[in-house]
C-alpha cells in the first residue's frame, strides 16, 4: 500500500502506556521468569499483552536469558527495573509487594529441571522456590512454558514437569514442530494467567454455547446459509473459559476463528448442528446451554444429488420448516438451564420485548438475550437487551460487554 509520508495522528497515549484490551488482570502483579531460550525475544511483547489485561509485571531474568532480550527493552515495556542478581531488597522473597500469579516464560531445560530438583541458584530459581512454597500453602497460580529443542525433550525432563504438574504448577504445552518445543503463543500465555487468577463461581461449571451459521444444502455444493459470523459466541466462549467454565463451543462452518486453548467443534450443516448438539449435551453433561447460533428455520424439501446446471431458467424451489431443536433439547434434558438468543428484523424495541416476554414464559428460561436487525450503533456495535425473569430488561453495547453482562447474570444464578 502506496504512503503519502504524512505523520500519524496526535494520541493522547503516553508513549509507555498501552491500548487495554480488557480488564481481567487490574491490579493484578505477575512476576514473569525469562530463562535462557532464544524464545525470550518475545518476552516484550508478552509484556504488554499482560499489561493490556491491566497487570503489573515484574520481571526477572536469568543472565543467560538476557542474552537474546535487551534488559532495556523490558524495562521500557514493563515500567519496571529487571531484576536480574540478589540484593539486599531480596527481592526473590516479595514480601513487600506480594506476586499475585508467576509465569516463567520461556521455562529452559535447565530452570525446569532444577526448580522440580529444588535447586535455587540464581535469583529466578530462588524466586521460584519461594512461589512453589506459596503455590503448595496459599494457592498462589505458577505457571511454566518449556520452550527447546525437540532432542532436549527426555526422560528426565518428563519426570520433573510431572514432578512440577503434581506440586501443583500448570505447565502450558509448547507448540510443537519441525522437531522443536516452540514456546507458546502469547495470546495462550496470558489466557492462562488470567484462567488461573479466576475467583467465579462459574469455575467448573460445564456449558455449551453455539454459534454461526447451520447452512442447509440445495445441491453438493450449493448452501442456503445466513450472514452471522459466530463472534459473539466466540466472545461468550472466551469469557466464561476465563472465568474457569468448562467450555465446549459449536461453531457453524464459515464463523470467525476461535483462539486454540477453546475446545470447538465446526458443524458443516442443520443437520450436523442438531446430532452434535445432542450428543455434546449429554456427553459433556452441560449445566447451562447458551444458544447464539443462527439455526435453519426451513430447508429444501429434496436436496439435488448432484449439482445444478446453471441454465437460463426459472427453478422453483419449495421449503420446509426444520425441527424445532431448541424444543427438542428441552424435552430431551430438562435439567440443562437454557440461554436462547432472540433475533428480529422489523420490529420496534416495544415489539421485541413483548415476543422476548412472551418467548422466556413459553420456554420457562431464567434468561434470554434479545435483539433486532435495526438496533445497530453508527460504529456497527451490536445491541443487545438480557432479560432476566423478574428484573427489567439490561441494554448492553458490543459482543465483550454483552458477554461480560450475560456471565455476569449467569453468575448470580449459579
């Protein structure tokens, strides 16, 4: 793309600051531990992405690990000096100014193994001595992210992240390829810390949420389908996982891409959509089923076994309503509690809420989220009114809010 060379708009963003991306980490102090893997040239960027959750992050450095990142560099992007040797602060111990989660990111061969060996050689070994004792006595959430070569990958290796797993550290998977433990994403990375600091009560709590299109189909390659793009889904999905639920998302083919550590499965079809609805629910034994997906309401009468020839004609197509899911699934496990989704085009804000009412007493739900096709903000922002029997109807403005707002709600029910 061609630059005029103009200069970029004033900001009213300090140069050290960073562009929140959420709140789940505010006031929230994670002690970050950079070994020595090539891996630590990312640290800075995994530096403020932690940041841009609202976390303060003290980092700490091994002089091996400050070989392949700049301790300047993290100490522009963390706000905070490094520590990298003992002084008389003993740092290693934070008493002072508690950690409230360790990340030790990227974990080398050697810090793993003598940190399961109880080894405290150098300030980030020391300082994780004394997080697996607060782990061990308080609970305090240590995380490790290997990252080495694949031939560094042996028995003795295992048997200590297991060592580590069973004290209770949780060790985040490396990306495996070309032979390699790869370090893990960023994103992964700081989804972790903000999975293992969750105080919700929706922390174990198994749902199913769905999401996107369930296309049906004319010919063998032909799909009547809809617009939806499963992002709200995906949004609910990410913060109730936060929060600590055991999440199973089912997504419609052509929806937004979920980020990895999301358990999701992609449906093809109506039909596909209906069986792996079931079989989840009763599978996963969900406690609450939140329902976004856009679902078929008709269906070709005959789908053509080939493929239809494109000749100037007329063809006339004749459509029949699908089964009714959403009822099968209260018939079939009346325990599950249910969070439909309410969508109408044409109708004013008076016409939504009345079918809203009439849709939660019919269905007997303790929550339904309601909306309509013309009920967009200028900046294309969703809007979205969560009725909960009892209480007047809550307007809510974007997919994180609605999803914050919606969990939130699910939350005082639990």
């Amino acid at each position: 793309m061609a630059w005029n060379f103009e200069p970029p708009q004033a900001s009213s963003l300090q140069d050290r600051e960073v562009l929140k991306h959420g709140n789940h980490l505010e006031g929230k102090r994670i002690g970050l531990m950079i070994t020595g893997s090539i891996a630590a040239y990312r640290c800075p960027d995994l530096v403020r992405d932690l940041r841009r959750e609202g976390a303060e992050v003290q980092v700490y450095a091994t002089r091996e690990g400050l070989r392949y990142v700049s301790k300047d560099a993290l100490e522009w992007c963390s706000l905070n000096p490094v520590i990298d040797h003992f002084s008389p602060d003993a740092e290693h111990l934070f008493d002072q100014k508690p950690l409230d989660a360790f990340l030790v990111a990227p974990a080398s061969y050697s810090v793993i193994n003598k940190t399961a060996m109880g080894l405290a050689d150098s300030v980030v070994t020391s300082t994780l001595a004394s997080a697996l004792g607060r782990c061990e006595r308080e609970g305090t959430p240590v995380l490790i992210a290997p990252a080495m070569h694949g031939s560094m990958h042996n028995s003795l290796l295992k048997e200590n992240l297991k060592r580590l797993h069973d004290m209770g550290v949780f060790i985040i998977p490396p990306r495996q390829s070309h032979g390699k433990n790869n370090l893990a994403s960023a994103e992964i990375m700081v989804a972790e810390v903000i999975r293992s600091l969750t105080q919700s009560p929706l922390k174990g709590c198994r749902m199913l949420i769905t999401g996107g299109p369930t296309p049906v189909p004319l010919d063998r390659i032909r799909r009547i389908t809809t617009k939806f793009s499963g992002g709200l889904s995906i949004e609910i999905s990410r913060e109730a996982w936060f929060r600590g639920a055991e999440v199973k998302l089912i997504l419609g083919r052509g929806s937004l891409q979920p980020p990895s550590y999301l358990d999701s499965l992609e449906i093809a079809d109506f039909h596909q959509y209906r069986k792996s609805l079931l079989d989840t629910i009763e599978e996963h034994q969900a406690e609450w089923g939140i329902f976004t997906a856009a679902v078929a309401d008709y269906e070709p009468e005959e789908v053509y076994e080939g493929k239809w020839q494109s000749l100037d004609q007329e063809k006339i197509l004749k459509l029949v309503p699908t089964s009714k899911v959403i009822q099968e699934v209260k018939e079939r496990f009346p325990q599950l509690n249910q969070v439909p989704f309410k969508y109408e085009e044409g109708v004013d804000h008076e016409e939504l809420m009345e079918i809203a009412r009439e849709r939660m007493e019919s269905g007997s739900h303790r929550l339904l989220v309601a909306n309509r096709g013309n009920e967009f903000l200028d900046s294309g922002e969703q809007v979205a009114w969560i009725l909960t029997s009892g209480s007047n109807p809550e307007k809510v403005v974007g997919k994180k809010q609605i999803a914050s707002a919606l969990l939130d709600r699910i939350e005082s029910l639990v």
